[in-house]
C-alpha cells in the first residue's frame, strides 16, 4: 500500500525499490509505480538473501534496472546526481 500511496502523490518522480523479501506485495507495488512513470528498481535475486520478492517483481514487469546488492547505494547516488 505504501508504494501506491506514494505513486499516487509523487506519480513520475518516484523511484521504487523492491529488495529481498518472501512475499509479493512489493512487486505489485512496484509494478503500479512503473505504470504511472516512475522509476523501477530491483534487486538481483541472485544477490538476495529472500529472492522471492524481486523474481515476482522481475516476472510481472519490466523493471528499468536489476542491480547487485552490494551496487545498490552507489547506484542510487549515481540516479540522484544526475
């Protein structure tokens, strides 16, 4: 719910991020941030300890970008100085 809350107010300036997690409500959380403009971000589930959340996120959308665990803050800086 939190996801579509805040999609619903910051619409295409919202990055999403679905991390390690054993259910899916991040990804469809995910997927309506990706459907109203926002940016898409997921863990590699190779790099999860819990791959569940981000293979359901990966399966039920196309996310912009599929980042390693240990790239994810210096990936995300990299976004926010641009």
């Amino acid at each position: 719910m939190t996801f579509r809350s805040a999609s619903d107010v910051y619409g295409p300036g919202l990055i999403g991020l679905v991390l390690s997690g054993g259910n899916a409500d991040g990804a469809d959380g995910l997927a309506y941030i990706r459907e109203r403009g926002g940016l898409a971000i997921v863990q590699d589930p190779l790099t999860a300890d819990v791959p569940y959340m981000p293979q359901q996120a990966i399966s039920r959308m196309q996310p912009d970008f599929i980042v390693p665990a240990d790239e994810l803050l210096f990936f995300i800086r990299g976004l926010l100085h641009k």
